[in-house]
C-alpha cells in the first residue's frame, strides 16, 4: 500500500511517549506507530489522531 501520510509530516511527528521517539505508517496503512514504545494512533481521513484517548498501547505502553 502506498503510504496515507506525507513524508514530510512524518519527519516531524513525534510520539507523545517520554522519549518523544519518531513515528512510522503501520504496513496497513491505518496506524502511526511509535518506533520505541510502539503504541498505535490511528488515521482518518489521512490525517493522524495523535490523542492518547484515541491510542493503543504497544507491548511495551506508552513510554517503555
């Protein structure tokens, strides 16, 4: 799938975590994905919800 999220706003996206850490689009394209504590945001209408309220958390929860 090609990617729903503009590259430029994915170099300045950072998760909400302690580690502020870089995210990258989920392979089915419906999730922003923190590279570190990996917690899911999910995306609508192309734009991603970065909103703890709206998150799963990875295995690791937010900030592990």
């Amino acid at each position: 799938m090609t990617s729903v999220i503009r590259p430029e706003l994915l170099e300045i996206l950072a998760c909400p975590c302690p580690a502020h850490a870089a995210v990258e689009v989920s392979k089915d394209d419906r999730h922003i994905v923190c590279t570190k504590c990996e917690t899911k945001f999910p995306i609508k209408d192309a734009i991603p919800v970065m909103l703890l309220d709206e998150a799963e958390a990875g295995p690791r929860g937010i900030g592990g």
